[in-house]
C-alpha cells in the first residue's frame, strides 16, 4: 500500500483549522478525527477492492469442503495405494491364510458394479506332485530295530538222524550242525541344496516338500531293494536269492492257471496257509482273466469290508518293481513273507546345515537311511518262471 500525504488524508478539515473561526478548538480536532478516520477507511477498502483474492478463497473453500465429507477409497493417492497392495500381497504370499484381515481386503484393487473383483491371482498352498509309486514289502515281511551295524541269527544246517533199532542194539550216533545269518544294515544318503530366500519366503513349505520328496525318495529305493537287491552295499532282494525253488509255466509267454495251482500247493502246508501273492499290476490284470478247469476265476473279491482280495483264497501283494510276464522272467512270487527280515539301524535323519554354502546364500539338507535285508528261509517261496523247461 502506498504512502498518503497528510494535506491528501486531511483533506478540508485541514483547510478549516487555515481558516481559524470562533467556534470551540475541541470540537473543531474531533471533527477532523473523524473526517481522517472516514478518509482511511474509504482508501483502505479501495485497495481490498483492487486486491484479487479469489484465488485464495476457492482454494480454502475447496480444502475445507474436502474435510468435511466423509473420504472415499477415491481420496487415495493412486501411486500409494498401489504400494499398499504390493506389501499387502508380499505378505500374504508368505503367509496365505495367515495374514491379517487388512493386508487381505488390500488385495481388492476395485469392484464392479457386478460384483467382481479384480485382485492379485491367488497364491495356493497345495502343491501338484507326481505319483510315487512303491513296493510295499515292509508291510507284510517281518521287521526289527537293530543297535548294530548288523545282526547275526544262529540258523541250524541240519538236524540229528534217529534210526529204529532192535532189542539190545547199539544206537548210532547223529550229529547237529549249525550256522549263521548276518543281515547288514546298508546306507542310503543324498542331500539337497536350497536357496536360503526360498526357505524365507516359501515361509516352510519349501523345506516341508524336500522333506516330502526325500522320504519319497528312500521308501522308492529301500522297496525296490527288497524286491531286486543284489545284497552288495544294499539289502538283499526277494527275487535274487539264489535258494528260492522256481516253477515252471509250461509256455513262455501265456501264463497258465494250473502252473499257480501247482507252484501254490508245492510249498509245505504250514508255509502255504501263512503265504501271499506278490506281482505287479500288470500280471495282476492277466491273473483276474484266468479260470481254472471248472470255469471259476481264480481271483476272487473281497466280500467283506478290511479284507484282501484273494487268488486261490490268499492275498495280493502288488509291487510295482515286479517284473512283467514275458518268455524267461519270474512275474509272480509266492510264499510266507514272514521269512524275510528287515532290520532298520536308523530311520531317515534329516540334517540342515546353513552353515556350509552360507556365502552362497545356500542351506545344505542331509538325508540318511540305514537299513538291511534279507530272506532268512528260501524254503517259503516259489517263483513262477515264463519258461517250459
């Protein structure tokens, strides 16, 4: 605001006190009290009036309207509600059901008016894994625990020789001989390497399916030991004992139902009413074709919840790591499983060492299986094999 001169405020009340008169010096300094304040007051508004202060009034008119009602989602600041939902959706990756009712509503971006949403796609917690299949010898053979590398069992070779002698005759002498079986346990080890971001971020799950796919892994290996182990460095398998008698089919590529009748009822009765079958699911498929000379199949259902099914009255082992029927295999075994030991020195131990590859950002898993195999008593098996002679 510019400067005003006095003689321009004063105006004619200056021009009075010039001109002097009779009337009352008091009266005349109010009267020109007055006319300066009127004069002020009249420059003062010409200059609010010149001032443009709509500018300031809209934007305080705004601010304060903004205030007063209610915030909608549309209030936000775009670059930061974005941000929001990225952490939102980090943490819910990390945690899926676990994460707290704010970080998951921050996963809705918007919603139509149809009720759709359009979000982050889901992260699920289940995994897709392939089949691993297994034979479950362990489940029907005879197990113990063992505190040894091995354990030894005493096994008589032979057994006394009584004659039937006469009045007064000398009886003869026989003699016991006795031997031994030792059933090793084997090892069985791997390890994985695993990134420690994974392990982090996976929050477990990463580390819960090694574990998975480890304990897949040995029951895969040990299974098929049993069945088609060589004994050296692993357990001793079913089918390559040298002193289980075989069977002969009679073809080489058909197989024949009165060969399993034979080969079944060749065995002592004790071991064959304690036996079991033991083929793959392809023999198996043929096996349920077959009939015996009457007509009637010789697999039979299971009538009764919990119960097996059967051929020839006895139950099925299916073990994938059984061969198929062709001309000189041996598809089908038969025999009291009871006679073939399995010994487990340790169970599968799993050890993490973070340590070791620490400056790669890797963890180290350990796995390790000791366990051991053996047939104790080959007389309780016969083995079917695709040949005539």
């Amino acid at each position: 605001m510019r400067h005003l001169k006095k003689t321009e405020l004063l105006g004619s009340t200056a021009l009075t006190l010039k001109d002097g008169g009779d009337d009352d010096p008091n009266d005349i300094v109010t009267q020109a009290i007055a006319d300066l304040t009127e004069t002020v007051n009249k420059r003062l508004d010409e200059i609010d009036e010149k001032a443009d202060t709509s500018k300031f009034s809209d934007r305080l008119d705004k601010l304060e309207a903004k205030s007063n009602r209610a915030k909608s989602d549309d209030d936000d600041d775009p670059d930061e509600q974005a941000e929001i939902e990225k952490k939102s959706f980090a943490v819910y990756l990390r945690k899926g059901n676990g994460a707290t009712d704010e970080e998951v509503k921050a996963l809705t971006v918007s919603n139509d008016e149809q009720g759709g949403y359009l979000a982050p796609p889901e992260m699920s917690t289940e995994f897709i894994r392939d089949l691993v299949e297994f034979s479950p010898v362990r489940s029907v053979a005879s197990v113990r625990n063992i505190g040894s590398p091995s354990v030894k069992y005493p096994k008589r070779t032979s057994g006394t020789n009584a004659q039937w002698e006469g009045e007064a005759e000398e009886a003869q002498e026989s003699t016991a001989t006795f031997g031994q079986l030792e059933v090793p346990a084997h090892k069985l080890m791997t390890y994985v390497d695993i990134s420690n971001e994974l392990l982090s971020d996976s929050g477990g799950t990463a580390e819960s399916e090694v574990r998975l796919a480890l304990a897949e892994d040995f029951g895969k290996k040990e299974g098929a030991a049993f069945v088609n182990g060589t004994g050296a460095g692993q357990p001793e398998g079913l089918m390559t004992h040298a002193g289980i008698g075989e069977y002969l089919n009679g073809h080489a590529t058909t197989l024949s139902a009165d060969a399993l009748v034979k080969m079944m009822y060749d065995l002592p009765a004790m071991y064959r009413n304690n036996g079991a079958w033991m083929m793959n699911g392809t023999s198996l498929g043929i096996v349920r074709t077959l009939k015996d000379g009457d007509g009637r199949f010789l697999w039979q259902p299971s009538f009764q919840a919990g119960q097996p099914e059967t051929i020839l009255g006895r139950p099925v082992i299916e073990a994938v790591d059984m061969p198929d029927i062709a001309s000189g295999a041996f598809p089908i075994l038969y025999g009291d499983f009871s006679a073939y030991r399995i010994v487990d020195r340790l169970a599968m131990s799993i050890l993490v060492n973070p340590y070791l590859l620490a400056t790669k950002g890797l963890t180290r898993i350990h796995a390790t299986r000791r366990v051991g195999g053996r047939v104790l008593q080959a007389a309780r098996f016969r083995k079917l094999k695709m040949a005539t002679s």
